[in-house]
C-alpha cells in the first residue's frame, strides 16, 4: 500500500508511486537476505547505473527481492557472478535509456493530462495520476516487448554464427548520417530539433526492421544498424534514402556500409567495419549509398549495378576506392 495521496503531490510523492513503497532498508540488510556480500551487492547496484548508496537507507523490499533473486540465479545454475554482473549491466543500460524516452515522451501528455483539470493545472498531480493509471499496463507491455525480442535474438543466432567465437560475426553494417544536421540544429528551437530527430530515428527504424535487420544505436543525426544478408542491407539503405525523401520535414540523407568481422558485445557493435561505414558517409553524395568492395563483391550482379570511384583518404584506412550501387532490378 502507498498510502493516501497527498493534497500537493512532490517529486519524491511521484517516486514513492513508482517504486511502490518507501526506501527503508539499508544496504547491508538487503546484501544479507541475498546471502552475497556487500561488495557484490555494491557492484550488482552500479551496473544498473545507480550511484553507491553509502549508509543510507536508501533500499526498497522490491531492491531486496531483486537481490534475492539475482543471487538464486547464481547458486541455481551455471552462470557466475561476473556473468551475472553483465547481464545486470546490459538491463540497467537499456533500462536507463527507455526510462529518460518515457519521461520525456510523457511530459507533454502530463501537460495536456493536467489542463483537463480547469485553468490552474497541477502538474504534479497529474503526473501522479498519469503513472498510477499507466504504469501496470506498461509494465505488462514491457516484459511482452521484452520476450518478443528475446525470441528475435535467439532467431538472430543462426545468422549471425561465425566460427568458433560466437561473439564475433561477418555481417553489413550500414550508417545513416542527415546532412548539414549542425547547421540546421542551430536554426530550429528544442521542440523542433527533438520532433526532427525522432521523425528520422523512427523512419529508420521502421524501415530497417521490416527488412529483419537490427538498429545498434541511434546517435540524434544517425542511426548504426547491422544486417547479416549484404543484399537486404543495401535495400535498407536505398529505401532508407526513399522515406527520407519523401518527408519535407528532413534533409537530405547520406548512407555508407561495409561488410566484415564484428564483435558483438552489450547490444552494441565493434570492428573495422563499423568504422569504415561512418567513414564512407563522408565521401557518400546527398541522397547516396556509397558501399565498400567487399560488399559490392557480395551482391548479384543481375540485381545490382556497381561503380568504383577515385581512391580518397579515409582516416584510419589510408587510400580506399569507395564503390557506387544502384538497385537494376527491383525486389521480389
């Protein structure tokens, strides 16, 4: 039980909603119903990115539950506690993100929550009001999204093996860059760079799952995804080029990819490729993919049609002979 709500809800009112309940334990207290130590307990808190809580009672009953249950997880199966301690980083990252999207995503509808309220609105009302209407829904939501993409993963396996070491793979990478973003962003106000950016990260990404590829991250003007088939990256990235373009709110849009070994580790992408891919963006035109040879060497020649240019510096790659692609066929 949370108790009453409070004629003039606060900041820490909105938080005991959330949680559920005050934080009243301590972190020894919490470390000892785990049957862990306090360090491990420590770490385990900072890899879901909190800062260390020193002596304070700053823990809940659901914070020792979760405790409980990630030491259970170690005791009961195979895993070990460093293994465990990066599963715990990899949710508290992702987490971390989605919890700053919502936030920002639902103060505007606080807003327009509140005003339905008469002239004076309380914000802080409303906001209370709005989490404890749509928080169960939205956890059932988040565990179903959870699970569906968890499966998703687990089907990515087979594409995605290479050899021995199951972290590392031969995949596309493609880098989608808006053009001129620096000039433009000085030129609109805050709502009107936010509503830019989400237009193209979600345009993007729509069009890169449709075609079974996997977004790595978004970074305002770009989005990184990683396809294992060449053909279908390059039909991401053309029709990538189609989408943009027909919206008027969006600049132009520049695209490079480049195939090769990556390692994959905590969602995120690492090898030469990726970095060649960025690079290529540089020397791509306004509305163009520019690819890398082995990628060109990868597609059919039936479907595609492909052009080398001048070799020009790229940093960390020396000279490279950037390659031009065109669809001649269309998709099937």
């Amino acid at each position: 039980m949370t108790g009453p709500e409070p004629e003039h809800p606060t900041t820490a009112d909105l938080e005991r909603v959330i949680l559920g309940e005050r934080p009243e334990l301590h972190g020894t207290e919490i470390a000892a119903a785990a049957g862990v130590s306090l360090d491990q307990a420590r770490r385990l808190w900072r890899a879901l990115g909190f800062p260390d809580a020193g002596n304070q009672h700053a823990f809940t009953r659901a914070d020792r539950e979760a405790l409980v249950l990630v030491a259970e997880s170690v005791s009961e199966t195979d895993l070990d506690f460093e293994t465990m301690l990066r599963l715990t980083r990899a949710v508290g990252q992702t987490v971390a993100r989605l919890a700053d999207w919502e936030v920002a995503t639902l103060s505007a509808a606080v807003e327009e929550f509140a005003a339905r309220d008469g002239a004076s609105p309380d914000l802080m009302r409303a906001a209370v009001q709005l989490i404890e209407d749509l928080s169960p829904r939205f956890d059932q939501l988040l565990v179903y999204a959870w699970r569906r993409h968890l499966a998703a993963a687990v089907g990515r396996l087979e594409a995605f093996a290479a050899g021995d070491d199951e972290s590392m793979t031969v995949a596309t990478v493609g880098f989608a860059d808006l053009v001129a973003f620096t000039a433009l962003s000085n030129e609109l106000d805050e709502h009107e760079l936010g509503d830019l950016v989400e237009i193209f990260e979600t345009r993007c990404a729509d069009v890169i799952a449709e075609h079974n590829g996997r977004v790595i991250k978004t970074l305002g003007d770009s989005v990184l995804f990683l396809e294992p088939d060449p053909v279908q990256a390059i039909d991401i990235a053309l029709e990538i080029i189609t989408v943009v373009g027909r919206d008027d709110r969006l600049p132009d849009v520049r695209l490079g990819l480049a195939t090769g070994p990556v390692v994959l580790r905590m969602g995120d992408v690492y090898g030469p490729p990726v970095n060649l891919a960025a690079r290529l963006t540089t020397v791509a035109r306004r509305n163009r993919v520019i690819i890398d040879e082995r990628t060109a060497g990868l597609l059919p020649v039936a479907d595609f049609e492909t052009r080398s240019l001048p070799a020009r510096p790229l940093r960390g790659f020396g000279d490279v002979e950037p390659v031009t692609v065109r669809r001649t066929r269309p998709r099937h």
